[in-house]
C-alpha cells in the first residue's frame, strides 16, 4: 500500500502547486471583473472539430482560471441543443450561426439567443458518394498530373442532377439543420452552378424547403452523415469534420468542395447564450468569453503548433470521440479530398486568425440574406430591420469587455484583436465567393439583387 | 466365511467407490467442463467469423480486440480517477483562496465535472434500473393484491393492462420525455431529466408482469386458507398480512424476477434516447463516435450487459427461493 500512498501524495502536491499557480492568475483578474453569479455551468455541444475552443478552455483549466466549473455534453441533435438552451437545461452551447439569428427572428422555436464570441471560421467540407463522383468526375477540368482542378464548381454535378431528372428519380443530399452554415453553403454552391436547392414557404406552412427544387435538401445529424450516404438514402451531404474525412476513410464517398472555396474565411460556429442569461450573470458571461478567447488563441498559435495536442483531446470518446487520424487530416492544416489527393489547406480549421473569434454584424447580415433568398424570410426587409436584428443578437459588447480585461490582464497582447476604437462590425466587402458575387453588409437588399437564382425584392411565393 | 464376505464386501466397496468418483467426475464435467467447452466453441467461432466481417468501421472486433478494450476501458478509469482527485485539490486551493479575500464566501465543493468512465455508466445503469423497478413494485403489488382480491375489479382493469403489456420502450419515451420536461421544473434539479425520463419508461415497461402475477397469485389461493379468515372473521388488513401475502409470495416473487429482466432490457433502449450516462448512452455515443475502436468497445458493454442482467437474476432467484415457503418453485 505504501507505494499507492507515495504515488497519491506526489500527485497531490503537484495538483497542489499547479493549482496555486493557476489560483494567482485568477486572483489577478477578479479585482477588475468580480466573481462570477453563477459557478456551476453546463454546456452542450455536437460531435464535430469545431466544438474545440470548448473542450481546449475546459482541459487546459481556462474556465477554471475564471472560476467556473463548467460541464461539457453532446447533444443528440441541433434542435435538443437549441431546446437545452432556452429551458435552461443547458447554459450555453456550441451553435450554428444561423441558430440565434433564427431562433431572435421567432423562426422555428422562438428565443432571444445571442452571441458573444464566434468559434471558428471554414470547416466544412461537401461530400458526395463515390457512385455520384464517378459520374461527375468526366465533367471536372483536369491538371496535368490528372487531379481535378480545384475548386470543384456544381456546373460539374448540374448534368448528373438531369440525368436523375429525365430518369424521374430524386437527387437528395443530406444538410445539418435548415438554419444551418452547411445548408446556406451546400445552397450557395449548388446555385452557383445552376441547381435550384428550393425554397421554403413559411408563411404557407412548408418548412420542407424543397418548392422548385433540383436537388432535394433535408436534414440528418452530422454524425449520421456518413452512415446514412452509405444506406443510400442520400447522394451527398454538406457537414462539418470529421465526417467528411470520415467518408474518405471509409471509402463511401468523396469531399468536393471545402467551405473555404465557397467562401473564403465564413464565419462557421457561434457561442450561444440566452439574452436572460447575459443579462442575469453579467460577470459570468465576460468571464466565460474570456476562457474561450484563450482557448481559441492556444488553438492557432504559433502557427497552429497546438493543433496535434488538440486533435488528441477531441479524440477522446466524450468529445468528437472519431479517431486521431481522421481528426488529424483537417485539424492540421491538409485536406483529403478523392482518397490519396491530399491538399494543404491550412486555413481550413481558423479558430483565432483573422479576428475569428470577434461577432461581427455582416457575419450576420449575411446569414439573414440568405435566410430571405430562399424564403426563410418571406417578405422584403430593410436594411435598418437587418442591422438591427443583427445588433440584437450579436454582441461585439461582450466580447470588447473580455478582450479588454484579457489585455489588461497582460495574457494576450492588443495587437491580436481589431482596434476596439475604429471597430464598426462591418467587415470591408468581400470578394471571395466561388462565384466572385462581391458581399458588402451595409447593403443586403442590393446583394440579394445579384443573385440569379433566390429571391429578390417583391418576390413572395 | 470371513474371507467370503470380505470377498463380496471389497468389491462392493470398490464399487462405491468408483459412483462416487463417477458421480464427482459427471458432476465436474456438468458443471464446469461442458459450459468451458460450450465458451470455447463460442470464442472460437466469434472469432473466425469476424474475421470475415468488414464493416466501413474495419473488422468486425473478435474476442482480443474485446479483451483489449476491457483494459483500455479501465486505463481510463484510472486516469479519470487522478483528474478527479487534481480537481478536488484545485477547487480546495480556490475556495481558500476566496475565502481569504472575502469572509463571507461560502466555500462549497462542487463534484467533479468531468466524464463518466465505464465504471460509472454501470453504476448509473444498475442505479437507474433499481429505481424504476421499485417504483413499478410500489405500483404494482399492491394493485395486484387488490385486483386479486377484487374480481370486477380484475375483470374493470384487465383490459388496460392487457393493451399497454405489449408496448415497447420506445413508444413510451416520447411522450414521457415531454411529459417529464413539462411538470418537472425545478431551479435546482435533485436528479437530471434522462435519469428521470429513463426511470420512468423502465417502471411503465415491467409493471405489467408484477401485475399480473400478484394478482394471479392471490386471485388463486387455496379456498381452505380463505375460509379460515372467513370463519376467524379477520379484519382486510390482517386477513392481506396473514393470509394474503404469505399464500402467494412465491407468484409475487415471479412476477418481480419477470419483471426485472424486462427492467434491464428496456433500460438500454431508454438510456439510449433519453441520453441518460449509463449504458445506453455509452452504446449510443460509441456508434456516433465511429472511431476504428468503437465496433469493440461496444462489444465489450453488450458482453458486461449480458453478464449483468446474468447476475440480476441470479440475486432475484436466491431472493425468491429465500423468501418462498414453496421450495419446490
């Protein structure tokens, strides 16, 4: 028993001192901050690599630092996580971007959600089965070396789609969620290459989002992606990692196109709180932003020299739980598309470059244009009612005070954040857009103009 | 004459002898050998036949790559076991350290918040279990015994519970998730809403064989023992506390060891959609995870399932046979 005891003792005064020295840290910060109302926290995420910043602030004791004590759960789906969410079983959660901007808006289930921190830009990837590839393969310009020329645009995949048509069959693909980055991107993508990807009808009751469809969109949770395009039920899906390395792995489909190409730097995930919440426990949602903040600068630093650590934690079976490799291949900085064509692609995962992690208001713009290009949003808006919406739930706020005290607190440097004085939260417009359509969020109305598939103004179904 | 009968005796003796050993020797192979020899058939051909299965997760797991997940598993209850412990010792340091700074602070420990191990999904399993099994006999048996008592009662109820004996799981779940999340709010839960929704769909599924063994069970007593109480002209409470319930133990215990089989097989189901942390979930999040592991460590929970609901019944047939005056059941 003697060794036992000897082992435990030495382990408890090396927790002892960590902990001491972490304990000053926190004791530093709290005289300008105060103590957090609530300590006990529990957040809710799914099962995909952007879920990182969350597990990286709780294994590395950020959140602890702030003195939360935080509990960390999958969710089954985006919507039980949304519902956690508003009925409180939940504190906070990893969400869609779309998920608070929708849920503000009263579309779906009807909540005041808002947003201090944006977890990740890119991520995703669209996948379709080996059965599709082969036939769109033919239609790809190729290298020398016979490797597809990327980015892969839909105009390869539009005469697979009429071959389904003139057949009477159905092309279905697979998305996370109909607020969701992955159905705007898959959308996005497919119109921009002449598939219509259909609209929704809310104000008739059609939440199918299938009106005038080519190809048919519904909803299966990310991790069943890969199972589900293997059933057969679906051609192809739009999702986040690790599934789409997954299905590369797995031999059952192969990614086309990374979110990346579509849009270079989208803003991806958000951290959703309720408005209620923010406004009951001021202290500890700064001090929540603040372990995030940290956590997402750990992930890209010193360029990305973290990433292996962090991909050896979402392995673990209570978080992302796929394995090392797989995780591995876009965490790290490459992709693998058609297997053994493996590409760098080092800004595919961006947790903290780029002022990643502040909520801008035309991150949100955007997402609101294309909720009202394909019907979400039924009838004209104006800009102001865009702005607006978009000042209600993102909160640039929040995140200044947590940046501020961090900066304050000398644990990271000014230099890494915008210039909070000249900040105005509208990104300059942005050109990168696989069909080179320019985004400017001060004008939405006028970008919906430029579309030629989606609706425009006076348009109502 | 004395050699004569030790001639016929010896023999005879040797004779003994030999059933005996005979008897030791089939009773060995009876209770040991052949189930040894059954598992090694088993092992042997799990194992060639999971070679030969290639699922997009790699090979079907055989019994090593089981085994190997059984020690993985417990390596990592080990090592969870030295975070929990670094983590009493951190929030120890920071309660003092509050404490230090502001006298009124009410230090408070708050227990570990970090992932259920193996370990502690059975315990939530056999914990779940229990409690939805004795709310189902808190239920049941006394609805039985009045039932049995009570024929136009009998003859009112048993078309209900004719109708809802058959209904899985999963049909129930639905409507007891929102029914649980509907009544139960409380700012400081005592227990989680998937350990209630899961507890909850367990009793719904194994009232039934309670009910209608113990109602069987007094509803058949022998009349001699009622016209007993009949002639004694015992007060209800006495005739159900002498009578009553010793006359029909044996089919109130039946009921109860029916029931709680279907208790742990229902559990699975409902800790897999409810995403209670036991089992269940563990099977659930495996097959989200579909890590080249996962195939194995589900195999390993099936194996620790079976075996447990092996043991389960086990204790259900000592705990009847103890309490049963009908030793022959």
């Amino acid at each position: 028993m003697s060794w036992k005891k000897s082992i435990v003792s030495t382990l408890k005064n090396a927790a002892l001192t960590i902990a001491l020295s972490l304990s000053v840290t926190s004791i530093a910060n709290s005289e300008a901050l105060g103590e957090p109302e609530k300590e006990e926290l529990k957040f809710g995420f799914i099962k995909l690599t952007d879920m990182a910043p969350i597990a990286v602030a709780y294994e590395n004791g950020y959140f602890e630092d702030e003195g939360l004590y935080v509990t960390i759960e999958a969710q089954a789906n985006w919507k039980v996580l949304l519902n956690g969410v508003i009925d409180g079983s939940l504190d906070g959660a990893h969400m869609l971007a779309g998920q608070p901007i929708a849920a503000t808006m009263g579309y779906g289930t009807k909540a005041h959600i808002i947003t201090p921190f944006s977890m990740d830009l890119n991520g995703n990837a669209i996948t379709v089965s080996n059965d599709t590839w082969k036939k769109m393969k033919p239609n790809i310009p190729k290298m020398a070396d016979g490797r597809p020329v990327h980015p892969i645009k839909a105009d390869s995949l539009k005469p697979v789609i009429d071959q389904y048509k003139d057949e009477g069959k159905p092309f279905k693909m697979g998305m996370v969620f109909p607020v969701s980055t992955h159905n705007y991107e898959l959308r996005y993508w497919l119109a921009a290459g002449g598939i219509h990807p259909g609209y929704y009808a809310p104000h008739k009751g059609d939440s199918s989002g299938q009106i005038d469809a080519d190809a048919l969109l519904s909803v299966t949770p990310p991790p069943q992606m890969p199972s589900t395009m293997e059933a057969g039920t679906i051609e192809g899906y739009c999702v986040g990692e690790p599934w789409n390395q997954q299905a590369v792995f797995k031999n059952i489909g192969v990614p086309v196109v990374t979110d990346y190409e579509v849009w270079k730097d989208n803003p991806e995930k958000v951290f959703g709180i309720t408005a209620e919440f923010a406004a009951k426990y001021p202290n500890t949602t700064v001090r929540l932003t603040r372990a995030l903040i940290r956590a997402a600068k750990w992930l890209d630093e010193n360029n990305n020299a973290n990433r292996p650590a962090a991909v050896k934690i979402l392995s673990q079976s209570n978080y992302v739980g796929a394995d090392y490799d797989v995780i591995a291949n876009s965490m790290t900085g490459t992709f693998e598309y058609e297997k053994g064509d493996k590409r760098a692609v080092p800004d595919f995962n961006v947790f903290f470059r780029y002022n990643a992690t502040y909520p801008y208001y035309s991150d949100a713009i955007w997402y609101l244009t294309q909720m009202r290009r394909w019907g979400q949003i039924s009838e004209d808006k104006s800009d102001q009612w865009y702005k607006d919406l978009a000042a209600k739930v993102y909160r640039p706020d929040i995140y200044v005070a947590a940046a501020k005290s961090l900066i304050a607190d000398k644990i990271i440097p000014a230099n890494e954040f915008p210039d909070f004085a000249t900040e105005t939260g509208f990104k300059s417009p942005q050109k990168h857009f696989i069909d080179d359509t320019v985004y400017d969020g001060t004008q939405p109305n006028a970008y919906l103009e430029k579309f030629k598939i989606g609706l425009k103004k006076g348009d109502k179904l | 004459m004395n050699s004569t009968t030790v001639n016929i005796n010896s023999p005879s003796q040797a004779e003994r002898l030999m059933n005996m050993s005979k008897k030791i020797v089939s009773k060995f192979t009876d209770v040991m050998l052949l189930p040894m020899v059954g598992i090694a058939i088993f092992l042997f051909l799990w194992n060639i036949s999971a070679k030969s299965i290639h699922t997009s997760l790699g090979e079907f797991p055989g019994p090593n790559a089981v085994i190997e997940q059984f020690y993985s598993l417990y390596d990592e209850h080990v090592t969870e076991g030295k975070k929990a412990e670094a983590f009493y010792q951190r929030q120890e340091v920071r309660n003092a350290a509050k404490l230090a700074k502001n006298p009124n602070y009410v230090a408070k420990i708050r227990t570990y918040t970090g992932k259920e191990t193996f370990l502690d999904q059975i315990i939530t399993s056999l914990v779940t279990v229990t409690a939805g099994f004795l709310l189902a006999a808190i239920i049941a048996i006394p609805l039985g015994i009045w039932m049995g008592l009570n024929k136009r009662l009998n003859s009112a109820f048993n078309p209900i519970v004719q109708v809802f004996k058959p209904v899985s799981p999963l049909a129930w779940l639905p409507l007891v998730t929102m029914v649980v999340s509907a009544l139960y709010v409380s700012d400081d839960p005592m227990v989680s809403k998937s350990f209630l929704t899961s507890m909850i769909t367990v009793s719904l599924c194994s009232l039934w064989p309670m009910l209608i063994n113990t109602s069987i069970g007094v509803s058949s007593i022998d009349s001699d023992l009622l016209n007993v109480s009949k002639v004694l002209r015992l007060p209800t409470l006495t005739h159900i506390q002498k009578i009553v319930l010793p006359a029909s133990v044996p089919m109130i215990f039946t009921g109860m060891r029916l029931s709680f089989g279907v208790a742990w097989m229902v559990l699975i189901a409902a800790e897999m959609l409810a995403q209670n942390p036991g089992l269940g979930k563990f099977v659930w999040d495996e097959f989200q995870n579909g890590s080249s592991n996962s195939l194995a460590r589900i195999m390993a929970a099936v194996i620790v399932i079976g075996f447990i609901g092996f043991l389960l019944d086990r204790v259900m047939l000592q705990i009847q046979q103890k309490v049963s005056w009908d030793k022959s059941l």
